[in-house]
C-alpha cells in the first residue's frame, strides 16, 4: 500500500466517524457529571492549582534545606594554632605546583626549591612527568612514587 492510498484511508476513516462537538470539553463534562458552567467549579479549581503550587514550592525549599544541610563544610569546624616559638616546616604547608612533560629531574629541584627539602634516593631511569598537584611535599612525593613506581624520599 502507497502512501497516498493508507492517506486516503485514513481521511475516509475520520470522514466517515466524525461528530460535530465530538472533541468538546461540555459533552465529556456532562458525560463525567462535572458542572463546569458553575463559578465554585472555576473557584475549586483555582484553589486546588493554588494549593498545588504552594505544595510544590514548599517540597523544593525543603529539599534544598535537606541538602544543605547534608553538604561537609568547607572549611574545618575547628582550627589549630601553632604557637609562634615553633617554626612552621616547609614540607608541611600546602603548596599547588604544576609539570607539563617535564623531565623527573627538573621536577625534583622544583620540589627541594619550592618546599625547602632534599630528595634522595632519586633513580636513574629518565622520566617526564605532566602532573597538577596540589598539596604538601610529603604527599606529593607519594604520588610521584606510585604513579613511577620509584622510591623517592624526603631526607629529614
């Protein structure tokens, strides 16, 4: 069957099943015994769009409530204080350093130089390292060592 023929089918179909007022909303009102001609109806449906809307604003501010509520903090509740007779080490702060296929042993005097430590143990194979680090110099030998499988270590 051409496209043309199952066309012409369908218009003899709904020809030949057609009303007029078939597809309107009073005929399927009464058919439901719903009164749609009264002003409670209109009033009833106004409140319950009303009630609805109110119902949906308030489920949406108490899931983000739930959900704020849920997020860690993003700073520590509690902060410790150094006092200032002890000298703060350099390995220990928190430092962001960045090597785009960078050779390892450029990488490690940026390390000796930016946290003030010796690195030892060093190996002899050539790498290059692309790495965005962010963090103290204890952890990111760490990384380095697991991502090379090398023994890096930081002389005390």
């Amino acid at each position: 069957m051409t496209e043309k023929e199952k066309y012409d089918d369908s218009l003899d179909f709904v020809t030949g099943h057609y009303r007029p007022g078939a597809f309107r909303p009073l005929p399927l009102a009464k058919l439901l015994h719903i009164n749609v001609r009264t002003p409670l109806f209109r009033r009833r449906t106004v409140a319950a769009a009303c009630v609805a809307s109110v119902l949906i604003a308030c489920a949406g501010i108490g899931t983000y409530i739930y959900i704020r509520q849920e997020a860690p903090a993003a700073t520590p509740a509690v902060e410790t204080t150094i006092p200032m007779t002890q000298p703060v080490s350099t390995a220990k702060e928190i430092k962001r350093m960045t090597f785009n296929d960078t050779p390892l042993a450029e990488v490690v005097k940026e390390i000796e130089k930016v946290y003030d430590v010796r690195l030892t143990s060093l190996p002899e194979e050539e790498y290059r390292l692309t790495l965005s680090y962010e963090g103290t110099a204890e952890d990111l030998v760490a990384t380095i060592n697991e991502l090379l499988g090398t023994h890096i270590e930081i002389e005390k």
